[in-house]
C-alpha cells in the first residue's frame, strides 16, 4: 500500500527523500498499476512532478531532457521530430501525458521504445547522488540498473544529422502496444558503405540491450539485405515469451524488422 | 504520512479535499465529489474509462496520487454540459449513436474533447490515435470516430459563423 509521497520541490530534496526503500515517481504509469493491483508492503514514493525536473533544452544540436519531462513534452517538440514516431508508439495519449522521459528508462521489456531511442543515440545521463552530479552513459545504467537512492535529473544527447535516425516498432496493434521487437539505430552511410551504426534492440532480452555485433557486421559494408540478414544472424540474443509474443516468434520476425529498419522495406 | 489538504480547479470551480497519500485523483472525484464520470475500469491505465483532462490535457486519472497534483485544474465528463445544452462532443456522441452500454462514453469524450481543443481539424487518423487509449467493447469504434469528426465539423461551423457576425478585428 501506498503510504507516503513526497512532493520535494529541487532534484537536492528529491535525493534526499529516497532512502529507506522510497522509490522516485515519475508519471507513475508503470508503478501506479501495481499499486492498484495489489495489497503488497508499504511503499513510499517520492513524486518528481514539482522537482524542477520538466523540460526540453535544444542548443546547437545538443539536446536536454529534464529527468520528468512527459513523452508528451517529446511527441510535441518541434525541434525532436525523430524521436516523435518512436513515441507515438508508446501507450495512448492520456498515457503519455503522464510518463516520463526517465521513468521509461526503467521500465521492464518489452515496454521502453524511448529508452531504445536513447540508447542508439548513446545518450548519457546526469545522475544525482550524495556527491552531486555526474554522468553516466545511458548503455552501463540500462545494463546494470541505478544505485538505490540515485537519481537521474536528465538525460543528454547529440541530435542525429538528418536522415541518420531509425526507428522501428513491430506490435500487435499499430497504437498502444508492446513491442514484439523495437529497433532503434543511428547509422551514418558513406560511399555507399556504413561508416558507423549504433543498434539498439527492445523485445528480444529481458533488458534493453545493443546488438553490438550486428554492429560489427555492417561496418564498412553496404547497407544491402544480405548484409542485414548476416548481421541479424550475429547477436547470441534470449528472447523471452509473454502476452504479446513468443521467444520463438520474436526471433524468427527479428531480421524481417531489422531489414525493415534499416532499408524501410 | 498523514493525510494533506488538496486544492483543485474542478470544472471551474475551486475545491479542496482531505486526501490519503494512497488516494488516487479517480478516488477523489468518485468518492469525495461525487463526480461518477469518469469510471473504475482496470486501475491499470490501460483501458481509459478514468481519462479527465489534468490541466487540460487528457491523463488516466487511476494512475494519479491527488496530491501530487495539488493546485492543477481537473475536468470531467460533468463539467462539459451548459445546463440543460450539452457540449458540441457529447451531442454528436447522441446524434451519431455513438454509445451504447455507456461505461466508455466519459472517458472516450474527454480524449476528443482534448483533441479537438488542440486541432480543430483533425483526420480520421488524428482520431483513432487520440483514443487508442480509451477501450469501447461495444460500438466497434466506427460510430465513435464518426462523431468525433462530426463534432469538429460542427465546431468549425460554429467558430465560422460566429465570425460572420462579428468579423474579427471589427470594431466593436
């Protein structure tokens, strides 16, 4: 049951409520329903709605996300139109006004897209701590989760050149689904070869993972569909079976959706 | 932790509760306010019929702690009537028989409301995708759709007829 949450008006405040267990609350789209769902222990949350946390800052192509901006803030941006497809994909609008940009990072697959984003575009994060500030890229907290009583205030990345950013999302449905398989990469073509690629995979392990052989693949080769199926075929990946698909059935449509990223057909 | 005052705009109107830190702002309107609208369907988010618009934009309500949201203005499905005239939504929802158990009818009428508040033109596309969140187990959405862009119709004539009158910028 929910006992207390606090409502700390600085990120400092915020840190300091998240001892003994208090968890930080962003939109509460993914802890909320557990909370209604059940008579579990007592749980203590401290809200980040009034932290100072909101907002979107873009400066010659370096882009800041305050840690409790909503994926609503982000689909409305004008100056993030790349991210916007990868957002829609998330949930339903009255969802989406609520989540938030740091507590997607933290959502258990096959949920995350944003985060997937960001992990192609190896974002880094402000982590907050009793010592203050300090960065960390995006790739060690996904892997490896968040020291209790850390917490991410924002999230920084270098906007990608034009064209340079996919995305991709097989669902169920077309809106408001989880992922079966998500596809986020970042991937610069030169002289008809890929001069550098950052792949990113949701559905296909139980964290957010990147496919850091595939990657390998496809460096210095055309962008060509045999190259893709070579390079579908390079991460040792373990899927994972649940409402929305199989371990098998996401390992047998993963390649047809990386090809379908990466060559839009 | 115990329990706080919380103020809120509620359909125009302020208004102040005694709240549990573990009430929700759904709790809050059904239970202290009386205001049944906007309804208990999964406590999840996932199936809509909760949805109130939070300072204008349209949020699952189960999933909100009401005093995180202290100070915000809140409108439900009761606030969208003048009286007897209902809203230009819900009377295309009459018009275009676009309810039928009902249970949806709240939520799925706020999410258009928010929609077309933000774009008073929208596609059909623009439609389903802002109620993708709001499940309908009884209409097949089709009738839904429909009245949602009747609505907007019905809204732009409005908007363009009150213009006739009185031609912006005129003097007055």
């Amino acid at each position: 049951m929910l006992i207390s949450v606090e409502m700390p008006d600085s990120a400092d405040a915020a840190r300091t409520y998240l001892r003994d267990g208090a968890l930080p609350l962003g939109g509460g789209t993914h802890l909320m329903p557990r909370l209604n769902d059940a008579a579990g222990t007592d749980v203590r949350l401290v809200s980040l709605r009034k932290a100072g946390l909101r907002g979107i800052q873009v400066q010659d192509g370096s882009v800041a996300i305050g840690a409790a901006t909503t994926l609503a803030d982000v689909e409305d941006d004008p100056r993030l139109p790349y991210l916007s497809p990868c957002v829609r994909s998330i949930a339903s609008p009255p969802v989406r006004n609520l989540a938030t940009v740091a507590g997607n990072l933290f959502v258990p697959q096959p949920y995350g897209d944003l985060a997937a984003a960001l992990l192609a575009l190896d974002a880094e994060l402000d982590v907050l701590d009793a010592d203050g500030v300090r960065g960390e890229p995006l790739e060690r907290i996904a892997a490896g989760g968040l020291p209790a009583g850390e917490l991410v205030t924002r999230i920084r990345f270098t906007a990608p050149e034009q064209g340079a950013f996919r995305f991709h999302k097989a669902a169920r449905r077309h809106l408001n689904s989880g992922s079966i398989v998500t596809i986020a990469a970042r991937i610069a073509v030169e002289d008809g070869v890929v001069a550098g690629v950052r792949l990113a995979v949701g559905g296909m392990a139980r964290r957010l993972v990147r496919a850091v052989e595939a990657e390998r693949v496809l460096l210095g080769e055309p962008l060509t569909p045999e190259v893709i199926a070579r390079a579908a075929a390079a991460d040792a990946f373990e899927p994972f079976d649940d409402a929305y698909a199989s371990a098998w059935y996401r390992a047998r449509v993963y390649p047809v959706h990386l090809r379908r990223a990466l060559l839009g057909a | 932790m115990p329990s706080q005052i919380v103020t809120l705009t509620l359909n125009g109107a302020e208004r102040e509760l005694i709240a549990r830190p573990s009430m929700t702002l759904l709790t809050a309107l059904r239970e202290t306010f009386g205001l049944t609208g906007a309804k208990r369907g999964c406590a999840q988010g996932g199936c809509g019929s909760c949805t109130v618009l939070l300072d204008g934009r349209p949020v699952v309500s189960c999933l909100v702690p009401v005093v995180t949201v202290d100070g915000s203005s809140v409108e439900t499905i009761e606030g969208q009537a003048d009286g007897e005239r209902l809203s230009d939504v819900q009377q295309a929802f009459v018009d275009g028989f676009a309810t039928q158990c009902g249970f949806c009818t709240p939520g799925m009428i706020m999410s258009a409301t928010a929609l077309l508040d933000r774009n008073p033109d929208p596609t059909r596309q623009d439609v389903i995708e802002a109620i993708c969140g709001n499940v309908c187990r009884c209409t097949g959405y089709e009738p839904i759709i429909n009245a949602v862009l009747d609505a907007a119709r019905r809204r732009r004539q409005a908007a363009s007829d009150s213009e006739e009158r009185e031609p912006a910028g005129a003097e007055r």
